[in-house]
C-alpha cells in the first residue's frame, strides 16, 4: 500500500469514526468530519497533506510497484 491508499484509507476512516461518534457520543464529533473534508479540499489544490507527512514518517512508500 503506498501513500495515496494509506491517506485515502486514513481520511475515510476517520469520516465514518466520527460520524459514528456524533451519532452516537455527542454531536460535537461533526467538527471533526468537517476539519477531515476541509483537509482533503485544501489537499487537492496544495498537493500537500499533513497526513502525508506522517506517513511517510511511519514508514509508508510513495510508489509502490504493482
């Protein structure tokens, strides 16, 4: 798994974990589906993802050959 499944796989996640925590907890929870999808519009037009660093900082590839 490279940087782009592992981010796509961390985002989506965090989505689904905090609506289900909004739902569930508190509504509070949706500020963080929020910060999620506003990272990933900021994303699109920067090329550049905080998540991404830390990843890579964990170890996770760039390209991965098929």
């Amino acid at each position: 798994m490279g940087v782009q499944e592992a981010l796509r796989l961390l985002a989506g996640s965090f989505v689904l974990l905090s609506l289900a925590l909004g739902y569930f907890v508190h509504p509070g929870w949706y500020l963080f589906t929020a910060f999620v999808g506003l990272n990933l519009v900021q994303s699109a037009f920067t090329r550049s993802c905080p998540a991404m660093w830390v990843l890579r900082r964990l170890g996770v590839r760039d390209d991965v050959r098929r």
